[in-house]
C-alpha cells in the first residue's frame, strides 16, 4: 500500500497567456498544470517535466505540492500525453484533504495466471477489466489491487468477489462483475479457421463475379 508514502513535487505559478505560452514552457522542459478542488480557485501552475516524471515513478498516491514555500497535499487527477511521442504535455492536481476519503481508480493486477489449470491444458486467460472505482483516505491508495486466478479452469471466470481489499479500502464496483476468463484454446481457432473459410468463399464469389466480359470504364 501506499500508506504513510508521500512524495514532494516543486511547482511554479504561471500565467494563462495562450497556446503559444504554453508552447515555450514545453520547449523549456516544463509541463503546464492546473491545482484545484476544495473550494479554492483554481492555480494554474508548471512544473519540471524530469521532475514530475520521478515523481509519478515514486511510490504513493498523494504529492505534496511546494509553491513558494507552503505545502499543499494532492492527488494527480488526470494527465495528458502527446499522441506519438507520449511525453506529458498537460497535468491536473486535486486538492486534498489526509482525513477525508476520496474515490480514485487504481490499477486491477491478475496473479497466478500461468499455474491456473486452465491455462496450462492451452486455454487463453481474458482479462476484461483493467481498473477498479475505490474510495480511501489518500494515504491508503494502494498502487494497484491483485486477484488471484491461480484456480481457474478451461471455461471458469473469476469476479470481484475474489478480490481482496487493503484495509481502509472500500470498492466501488459490483461484485458480480466478471474480471477474467480461462477461453478453451478450440474456441479461439474455430474463430481464425471460420474467419479462413469465410474469405476463401467470398474470394470465390469475387472471382465467379468478375468471369464475364470486361467493361470499359463509364459503361
């Protein structure tokens, strides 16, 4: 867990001037960001794009964000990165308060996938959620929650039931939600050798089609 880990972060006001502003920040290795949540205004800010690339590498959920000497505790609320080359180009911080819970989404992590029964008899496990909806004081975050599918068969499914949660964790979501599935190994090459037969037949087709007296262009 995340609990008691908290990691400082240097931020600088800027001021909002436009998308050509915001160009020379990125050329000067910083990243522009907003701060807000709580009740206050909103604080458009910058900061040291290897700075707040170590800092979202650290352990912990909560920042604790240093404007001209005072200290504010956040949680990053969303980040945007450059399409191609996947570099931060924009951050948004949250405002927190240590005592009080918030929701956040935390990464779902399957353990014990390759002793599951039903992946060495040649089935194929399907994860089919990546990420939970929990609430939790900001120092009890965890980095991401684990469920085990080490017991699962050719055909079984696991759901959030088996999840076990960090103390001080509460989780948002259904637990009938299915998470993962153990596919018979037939199943998925039924579908590539139907998908084969399909295009063999709509190859012929095609070519019975075009057998007949070619046509000049516009007749």
């Amino acid at each position: 867990m995340a609990k008691e880990q908290t990691t400082t972060l240097t931020v600088f006001p800027r001021s909002v001037e436009g998308s050509r502003a915001t160009r020379r920040l990125r050329r000067e290795g910083k990243v522009p960001g907003v701060l807000y949540g709580r009740g206050g205004e909103p604080l458009p800010l910058s900061v040291d794009a290897r700075d707040l690339r170590l800092a979202l590498q650290a352990t912990g959920a909560v920042i604790e964000l240093t404007l001209d000497g005072k200290s504010t505790p956040a949680v990053l609320k969303e980040v945007q990165r450059h399409q191609v080359r996947g570099e931060t180009t924009h951050v948004d911080f949250l405002r927190v308060d240590l005592s009080k819970p918030i929701h956040a989404i935390v990464p779902l992590e399957l353990t014990g996938g390759d002793d599951a029964p039903g992946v060495r008899e040649g089935g194929i496990l399907d994860q089919q959620l990546r990420e939970l909806n929990i609430e939790a004081l900001p120092n009890d975050i965890p980095e991401s929650i684990e469920l085990d599918v080490s017991g699962l068969e050719i055909g079984g499914v696991a759901t959030l039931e088996g999840v076990s949660l960090p103390a001080g964790v509460t989780l948002l979501e259904e637990l009938e939600i299915v998470v993962a599935a153990v596919l018979a190994p037939r199943l998925r090459a039924e579908g590539e050798e139907g998908i084969e037969q399909e295009t063999a037949v709509v190859g012929e087709a095609q070519a019975s089609a075009g057998g007949g007296e070619e046509l000049e262009p516009g007749e």
